[in-house]
C-alpha cells in the first residue's frame, strides 16, 4: 500500500500531508471502521429498526400480518411519492400546518444522513475521487433503502428522500474537496 494515496494535483495542505504520511495505516483503516460504523448505523435507522418493530409485533401476537398492512399495497399511493419535490414543496408551501421538528427531520435529516458517505469515500479510496462515482453510490444506497421501505411498506417511500440523500452525498463530496484547496499565500 502505497504512502501517498491523495492525487498528486490534489494535496492537502503540507501540516495535514506530514500527519497522513507518518500515520498513513492507522489512519485508513480507522477511516473504513468509522464508515462501516456509519453504514451500520444509517441503514438500521433507516431500514432495519422499522422490520424488527414489524417483527416484534409479529411474535407478540399483537397483529396479524394482513392487519400490519405488510406486502400490502392496497394503500400504496398514501405512503408513496413518486412526484419530484412534491413533498418538499409541501413542507415549505403548508410550513404552519406541520411541526418544526418534522420538517427538519424529513428534509434535513435526508440530507444529512447521506454526507458522511459523500466525504469518507473519496478520503479512504481512489476510487471514489470523481463526483459522479459519489453521486451514483449516494444515488444507488438511497434508492436501495427507498425500495426496501416500499418493498415491506415500512416507512414511506418518496423520490424526495431519494433526491435529497443524493444531494447529501454530493454536499458531502463538496467537503472533501473543499479540504484539498490550497490557501493563497500572500505575495
């Protein structure tokens, strides 16, 4: 493994380049368990916690599974948007008529969760340095945890969480790009 793993037209700046150079192993290998850690964590709030809850109920024999509306897509149109910005818009147009803290959560909580993928990626593996290869990974993983909710109708599926997680992951490329300017020095 090589010790310079960051482009040669890309540097960061020379007192982070002598710390990433001297602990370049540690360094990497913190990074992926940081991200496993992250993935783990991201797609069980967004996937897993709501199956186990459908399971719990399941075993307690509190419900039946045609009336916890799994695989039922009689109703799918309640808890599907496939229109673009539809909800978006219906969170800034109709912003009185819902509490402050799901918006934040639905919209910014979206775009959030999706950044520390768009910034760890390219910092742990060359092959993640282009912003379309983060865009399509943040795109795929999304679409991938949309399809699911749909699939076992926990959640809701919406093509603006899709939207949004992909805009998180490229915000998050943006970072990383942001740490690899070079000040300007003064003449």
């Amino acid at each position: 493994m090589s010790k310079n793993n960051i482009e040669s037209n890309a540097k960061l700046p020379l007192p982070y380049r002598s710390m990433i150079d001297t602990y370049y192993l540690p360094i990497k290998i913190t990074g992926w368990i940081f991200f496993c850690i992250y993935s783990v964590i991201a797609f069980y709030k967004l996937v897993i916690d709501r199956l186990v809850n459908v399971v719990i109920i399941l075993f307690k024999g509190e419900y039946s599974l045609g009336e916890l509306g799994l695989f039922d897509y009689s109703d799918w149109r309640l808890t599907t948007n496939f229109v673009p910005f539809d909800t978006i818009l219906r969170y800034i147009n109709y912003s009185q008529y819902f509490n402050l803290d799901i918006i934040i959560i639905n919209l910014l909580g979206n775009l959030l969760i999706f950044t520390p993928m768009g910034f760890l990626l390219p910092l742990l593996s060359k092959k993640f340095r282009k912003a379309w290869v983060v865009i399509c990974v943040g795109f795929f993983s999304s679409l991938a945890v949309e399809s699911i909710q749909f699939i076992f109708t926990v959640g809701s599926a919406d093509i603006d969480d899709l939207i949004l997680n992909t805009l998180g992951a490229w915000l998050g490329y943006l970072a990383y790009k942001s740490i690899l300017i070079k000040p300007k020095r003064n003449r």
